[in-house]
C-alpha cells in the first residue's frame, strides 16, 4: 500500500501544475498539515527556496486573464489571493492603457454586430461589466458600435 505524499510533496505537486499564491496553497494544504504552525515553515520555506512567489502568481494571473476580462476583475481577483497591490498595480496600469482594445476584441468575438435593440443593448453592457470591463470602456464600445 502506498504511502500518503508528505506535505512539501503536496504542495510541489500543486505549485509544478501552476503558480499559486500563498494563501491559495495555504487553504489546499491545511487539511493536510499536523500543524498551522508546520505549515507555516514550509511555506517560508517554499518562498526562500524561489518556488512559490506571489509575484509570479499575480503575473500568471494577469496574463491568463487579460484577453477575456478587465482590470477590475483581475485586480479583485488579486485582492481576494491577498497578493499586495504594490506587486500588480504597474501591471494593471499597462492593461487599463489597452483596455479599450481589450473590450472592442472581446465584443467583437461575442456578439460581432451593433444592437438591434434596448434590451440587446443591456445584454451586451452587462456582458461586458460582468467580464471586469470600466462602464465608461463599456460606454465607447456599445456606443461606437451602434
């Protein structure tokens, strides 16, 4: 019978699938730690080491996301991994200088023609909020598209 992996197995396995932050792997080890105070360590550990690094996390979200939300999303996204807004905030300035852009393709490919309708109209607005995109973004691109 195979032994249970230990708990800086666990957490190697989760970070070489993908970059997570440290709250993020703090939740899916607990159950699995004899303590909070061990698995503090072994984060400590796993940051000095360079293999988990919020920066990193807050980089492989920003560009996993920027082409089909917005800034808002993204940033409250970062806010609930408790990722500290000095480490993303350049990032996002540079996605809001494009966000324009951004909020054109992805309308673009959803629905590809101006609204027929007031309802239509909503339902394209609300598309786009709903994807993190700011109401003045969302504004030029309804309203350039009618």
């Amino acid at each position: 019978m195979r032994e249970a992996p230990s708990l800086k197995g666990r957490a190697l396995r989760h970070l070489s699938r993908r970059e997570h932050s440290r709250l993020e792997l703090r939740r899916k080890l607990l159950p699995h730690a004899e303590s909070e105070d061990q698995l503090e360590r072994l984060l400590d550990e796993l940051e000095r080491a360079g293999w988990l690094s919020n920066e990193r996390f807050a980089e492989s979200v920003v560009h996993r996301k920027a082409g089909r939300f917005g800034s808002e999303l993204i940033r409250h996204e970062l806010r609930g991994h408790a990722i500290d807004e000095a480490l993303f905030e350049d990032r996002l300035a540079t996605l809001r200088e494009t966000e324009l852009d951004r909020a054109r393709a992805l309308w673009q490919r959803r629905f590809g023609t101006a609204a027929d309708s007031p309802q239509a109209r909503a339902r394209q607005y609300r598309f786009l909020r709903a994807r993190g995109f700011a109401a003045d973004v969302v504004h030029k691109v309804i309203g350039s598209e009618s």
